[in-house]
C-alpha cells in the first residue's frame, strides 16, 4: 500500500479519526524538532568560548563547529545502531 494510498483511506475516514491522526502526527514531528534543537543548543553551549579576531565571524564559527560535532555524534551512532542490527540478526 502506497503513502497516496493510506492517505486516500484517511480521507474517508470520520473527522475525528482524521483529526487524532493530524495531534499524533504533530507530537511526532514536534518532538524530533525540538529534540535536534535541544542537541544543538547543548552543542551551542559547549563551543560558545569560540571568539575570534573579529566578532562578526563568531556565529559562523560557532554553527560550523555545532554541524561538525553534530554530524559526528550522528555518524557514531549511527554505526552503533547498524553493529547492534547485524547482532541481532546473528
């Protein structure tokens, strides 16, 4: 069943079916929102110390080095989740 599909089927549902699928969707995409911004904002935290020469440049240094700790973070665990399915399907 294609995403089209499913969405065809929610259509003909009843208004408040639709309408608990519209808050469960919401708190689902609202908490992987805030749940990367909360990570990033700890990463903002840990390098704000990053001054250079001209305090323009600050903000730039500071993102660059929040996306490079970020993607980090990410690429670890992300190889950890892909060792621990191999382990499993062992």
């Amino acid at each position: 069943m294609s995403l089209i599909d499913k969405i065809e089927d929610l259509r003909k549902k009843p208004e408040p079916v639709r309408y608990r699928v519209l808050i469960i969707s919401l708190i689902i995409i609202m908490s992987v929102i805030i749940f990367f911004w909360i990570t990033l904002f700890k990463y903002s935290l840990k390098n704000s110390e990053i001054v250079g020469k001209d305090n323009s440049l600050k903000p730039l240094k500071t993102v660059s080095a929040m996306i490079s700790d970020f993607s980090r973070a990410f690429k670890n665990n992300f190889s950890k989740v892909k060792e621990n399915i191999k382990n499993i399907q062992k």
